[in-house]
C-alpha cells in the first residue's frame, strides 16, 4: 500500500489496472480516473442484488467492496407497484464506461447516467450533467467535491 493510500484505494488502483491488462481501458487518462474514482461512494443509495436492496454504508467491507469493484453493471433501481415511473434502473459495467471514456470528447447527454457512471466523467473530462433529481446531482457533487474532482450541472 503506497503512502497516504488506503486499502480501497489499492483496491480502486488494482481494479483499473485489471480493466487496462482486460483491454478495456486504453489510456493512462482513463486508468487514473478509475484508480482515482471510488464506485462505491457514487451508488445512489444502493443496489439491487438476488431480489434485495443492499444499502451501501460509507465503510463497505471487503466483500461489498469486490462485489461493487466487479466488472458488472448493477441495478439501482427495481419498481415498486406503487412506482409510478416504473423504471429499471442500472449503472453501467465499469468496461463500457471505460469505453466511452475512451473516445475522443467523450461528452454525456443531460441524464444518461445514474451518479455511478457520470462520476468517472466528470472526473475525466471537467463539468458534466449527472441526474435530473435535484438529489443525485447533490449526492454526487458532494462526493466529487471530497475528491476534488470535477462538477456536476
């Protein structure tokens, strides 16, 4: 573990490299955003897994840390019968945002993403929308702001 670091970020560091070794990463810009970005604090308030809601708590343990940390997209969002949206909802698997991290100014479309994905981007190319919810762009500024890094619209 290098100085100052702590064991999510090796975990965070370790993880992108695994992405850039896998191909999915392609430059270092984007393998530092993924080593600098922690997944877990941008999970808008959970997620979905085995038909239960799994709240993630500001200090994830080891196994919630690997399960989040995966190559896996995650589902955020299941509707209720009283949901009136009715929507799924999910984050996209962390080679896809890779992927479109990737590209030549990669921009995203106002709401594309749930907090999970547009972080990264944010991260990795300055100001970018977030979510249409006054509370995700909230949750995900405040996060951005403990990192230092970019802004959410």
């Amino acid at each position: 573990m290098g100085a100052g670091s702590t064991i999510k970020d090796d975990q965070e560091a370790a993880d992108a490299a695994a992405l850039r070794e896998r191909g999915a990463i392609r430059t270092s810009a984007v393998e530092r955003t993924f080593a600098t970005v922690p997944r877990h604090l941008f999970l808008p308030c959970g997620y979905y897994s085995s038909g239960r809601s799994l709240t993630t708590p500001t200090e994830p343990g080891d196994e919630l840390l690997d399960h989040i940390y995966s190559d896996a997209a995650l589902m955020t969002h299941v509707p209720k019968s009283d949901d009136a949206a009715g929507r799924y909802s999910s984050t996209s698997q962390p080679r896809v945002i890779a992927s479109a991290l990737d590209m030549p100014a990669a921009r995203l479309p106002r709401g594309a993403e749930p907090p999970a994905c547009s972080a990264p981007a944010a991260a990795r190319c300055g100001p970018c929308p977030v979510d249409i919810r006054p509370t995700g762009r909230l949750r995900t500024g405040a996060a951005l702001g403990t990192l230092q890094h970019g802004s959410v619209a």
